[in-house]
C-alpha cells in the first residue's frame, strides 16, 4: 500500500510538472500574441490619426474651395451685371489722332464738336465732318501741344470746337521709350519693306 503511494505521487509530481510547462508555454504564446496584438493596435491607431489628420486637411481644403467658388460666382453674377449694364449703355467710340508717327509723352484724349452753322462758305471743302462730339486719343508732353495740334487739325473757322482736353481714361494705353513696346508705334524698316512686297504679289496674282 505504501508503494502503491509512492508510484501514485511519483506520478502526481510527473503530471504536475508536465502540466506546468505546458501552461508555461501556453503563457508565453498568450504574451507573445498580446504583444503582436497590441503592436497591431498601435499600428492601427497611428493609420487611423493619419487618416483623420488627412480627412481634416481635407475638410478644411474644400471648405476654402467652397468659399472660392462661392466668391467666384459672386464675381461672375457681378460681371454678368456689369456686361449687361455696359450692353445697354451708349457706346463711348474713340478716334485715334497719331496712327503711324511715334511721340514722347503721355496719352491725352481730346473732344471736338463740329457745328455746321459756325463753318465759312470758303472752309467746308476738305474737312471730314461728323454730327456731335468725337473724342480723339493722342500723345503729347502736355495739354498746350494738344490744343495746338487740333487747332491745326480742326481749325475753329471750318466749324469745329475744342470742347475738352484732359488726361486718356483708357485702361491699357502706355508709352514706352522703345517704339516697338508701346501701344501705338510705327511700323520697322522690315514691315516697310514687306509692304510692296505684298503689293506686287496682288498686282503679279
């Protein structure tokens, strides 16, 4: 009997070692999963914030996106508003004075009205008339050259009026020292050259 205790606890501290090992390792498998797991949570985390830091840029890009468009709508309505109010208005037609001869100064803008009742009998001939004012654009170093050059070119006596001079209020128009970066220029020796080039060609065809 007291071997048969002997073998039975022999056996018991066997199966109690055995069995401890086994969870042993078992434990370690269950540390070794959870760090795997908590590392894949912390991935997880990471891609997540990324995620939301990304959505949150664009949030924020397509509310400015939004606010543009919205502005730009609101400049478009206004140009719409603009054109059309523009459409209905008179035209403000502008006649060029210096077509071909480059001038220093700066741009001017003349009214000249023509009055028929106040032209002589010896000065209708010769004159190109219109009916109201016409505003003519020129290029002047002050406001004395320009009422000298439309006396010239419009004389009081063949029935037209200086009504106004001032400064051009024509957006766009510059001076420039060099002739060939400025608005109204006169053409180089090669467009010259190239000029009766063409007219015999029409003449030849």
């Amino acid at each position: 009997m007291t071997g048969m205790m002997l073998y039975f606890s022999l056996g018991l501290m066997i199966l109690t070692v055995l069995s401890s090992r086994y969870w042993r390792r078992q434990l370690v498998s269950v540390r070794e999963s959870q760090a795997k797991t908590r590392e894949k949570m912390e991935e997880l985390t990471k891609e997540v914030a990324d995620v939301a830091a990304a959505y949150a840029q664009l949030t924020n890009q397509q509310s400015e996106a939004e606010k543009r468009v919205a502005k730009a709508e609101q400049d478009l309505q206004a140009a719409l508003i603009e054109l059309d109010a523009k459409k209905e208005a008179p035209v403000n037609r502008y006649y060029v004075l210096d077509r071909q001869e480059p001038r220093q100064g700066r741009f001017w803008e003349a009214a000249v009205r023509y009055n028929p009742a106040n032209t002589l009998a010896t000065d209708r001939q010769g004159q190109r008339t219109w009916t109201g004012i016409r505003r003519y654009v020129m290029i002047a170093e002050a406001e004395r050259d320009v009422r000298e050059r439309i006396a010239a070119r419009f004389p009081r006596k063949a029935g037209f009026e200086l009504v106004e001079v001032a400064p051009c209020r024509l957006n766009g128009l510059a001076v420039n020292r060099i002739a060939e970066f400025s608005t109204f220029r006169k053409p180089g020796a090669a467009e010259e050259d190239a000029k009766p080039a063409r007219r015999a060609a029409r003449a030849g065809g």
